[in-house]
C-alpha cells in the first residue's frame, strides 16, 4: 500500500460510488487532477441535482459566473 500524500486520491473512492469514477475521469480528461475531497464533492452535488435537490436556477450569481469563467477557460466542459 502507498503512503497517503496531501491531496492525493483515494482510489476506494471509485468503487464506493458508481458517480465517483465518471467524475474522476472526466475531471482528468480535462486536464484537472482531483483531489478525494474534490470528488467526493462532485459526487455529492450530482446527488442533490439527480434528487431535484440543486439546480442551475437556485445557484447564485456569483457561483454561476465563476462557472462560466471556468468553462470559458476551458477548465470545464458541458460533457458534449
């Protein structure tokens, strides 16, 4: 077993969730390397969209615009 390091990922993650390895690989495919709490962020916000918890309506300003810089950046793609 490897030592655990600051920021690194914890691959149980992937196994854990089904949602945890889409969002690892699509956060790789765009050049991001996520950390175990980034995923298991990730993880949690496509929970609460999936339950009709969270949508883009109910963001704030602030939120959708750095949204929008991200994905204007490249950093973030709408999966298309």
């Amino acid at each position: 077993m490897t030592p655990w390091t600051e920021g690194a990922l914890d691959e149980r993650l992937l196994a854990h969730h089904p949602a945890g390895r889409a969002c690892v690989e699509v956060c790789r495919a765009h050049g991001w390397q996520p950390t175990s709490a980034d995923v298991i962020r990730l993880v949690h916000l496509k929970h609460q969209v999936c339950e009709g918890e969270r949508s883009e309506t109910a963001l704030s300003p602030t939120r959708l615009a750095f949204a929008r810089w991200l994905y204007q950046q490249g950093r973030i793609s709408d999966g298309g």
